[in-house]
C-alpha cells in the first residue's frame, strides 16, 4: 500500500517537473519531447488510478500522436523560440 | 527524412506497433481498450513511419485516399451492423448466444475470455477501428504534405 502511495507521488512530482520544463525551454524541439514525457507519465498515473483504458488512450494519443504532429509542426517552422 | 538510426529503429519496430493496435482492436471485448485505442496506436504506427522516411516517400506507400476510404467504409460497416438489428430495435445484438460467428454463449464463473462471443460487439470495434485509423492517419499525411510544401519556399 505505501508502495503504491510512492509511486504516485514520484508519478505527480515527475508531471509537474515536466510541465514546467515545457514551458521553460527555449528549444521548441525539447519543449515537443518534453510534453510528450508528461503525457507519457500521465498515461502511467491513469494507470496507477485502475483506468488501463483511459492510458491506453492517453498513451497513443498524447505521446505518440500529438509529439509526432508537434516535431512536423516544428520542421515547417522555427526551431527556436523567439523574443518578438 | 531524418538519419539512418532513425529509420532502422522505424522499420523494427512498425510491424509490432501495427500488431499490437490490431490485438487491442480485435480483444477490444475482452480485454481493456478497444476501436478506438487501438486505432489510434495504429495510428501512431503510421505517423512513426511517415515522420522517419519523409513525404517523399511515404506518399508512393500510403495514400490519403485509401486513408480517407478506410474513414468511409468504417463509419458506412458501424452504421449498417447498427441497422441491422432494426427488426427489434436500433443497435439490437442479435447475433450474441445465436450459434453464428461470434455467437457462443459465455461459460458462468471465472474464465479466460473467449474470443468468439458478444455478438455484434467485435464486428463495432473492428469498424471503429477502421475508421480511427483512417482519421487520425489522414491528419499526420495532411500535416506532413503541409510541413513538406513549406519547406519547398
């Protein structure tokens, strides 16, 4: 049981770390790698709440799909972030 | 086309990503997930191989037609395997307990999981499957032929 309690709460400390990375990072590129870890780890923290159906989808969706149509994004753009 | 480590990796692991999205697909009565997980892990698959090789090759091996016509023929088989329970009801399951393909009936107790039974169920998952795939594909190869034509400029 206090294993369990562990893991979410290394899960929970893992997407804030994550989360805020993302929005730190003036590489585009890692900012695309690093939404793609917080959806990966919050596919994890579904799957630590009993719901393998909802991490199935949040697996496929957010970590694959989204950092795929990001890094295209990416390629036909500027990699970094510019003062405007 | 991004480099040759890349592209190695790509092509080990498509063939598995593609069985695996088929697996979740086909126990989607089963087991957790179901058409539309797998379609979109699939989905994944194909976005794996069209990011790795590039659009000018990809396009010679998927088309978005065919994409756009797995969209059509898999919302067109859900809505026909809908109707055809019109006789007692909209998405009427005749076919579970009913002897034909997918018609056994379920054992009482803790058991396995059989894979032919629930009736009209594995027909649903295999067409939303099918329509997932081609969406959620047509997206990335739309993506990828704009991200291609403002490259050219």
């Amino acid at each position: 049981m206090i294993f369990e309690e562990l893991i979410q709460v290394l899960l929970l400390v893992g997407l804030i770390i994550t989360a805020y990375l993302s929005i730190r990072f003036k590489d585009l590129l890692a900012c695309a790698v690093s939404l793609g870890a917080f959806s990966f780890l919050l596919s994890l923290e579904f799957y630590m709440l009993q719901a393998p159906d909802v991490a199935i989808a949040e697996a496929g969706i957010g970590a694959g799909l989204t950092t795929a149509i990001f890094i295209l994004a990416i390629k036909a753009t500027h990699r970094w972030e510019v003062e405007t | 086309m991004m480099s040759k480590i890349v592209r190695t990796q790509a092509n080990i692991l498509y063939p598995l990503i593609l069985i695996f999205g088929f697996y979740i697909v086909a126990h989607g009565h089963l087991t957790p997930g179901g058409g539309f997980q797998g379609g979109a892990v699939i989905a994944t698959g194909v976005a794996l191989v069209a990011i790795s090789f590039g659009y000018g090759k990809i396009k010679k091996w998927i088309k978005k037609t065919n994409l756009t016509a797995a969209e059509a023929v898999g919302l067109l088989s859900f809505i026909i395997a809908a109707f055809t329970g019109i006789g007692t009801s909209f998405f009427c399951n005749w076919l579970a307990n009913s002897g034909l393909i997918f018609g056994d009936t379920v054992p009482y107790g803790p058991n396995p999981g059989y894979l032919n039974t629930a009736g009209l169920l594995p027909i649903m998952n295999l067409a939303v499957g099918i329509e997932v795939l081609g969406g959620l594909g047509v997206v990335v190869m739309y993506m990828l032929s704009a991200a291609k034509a403002s490259e050219v400029k």
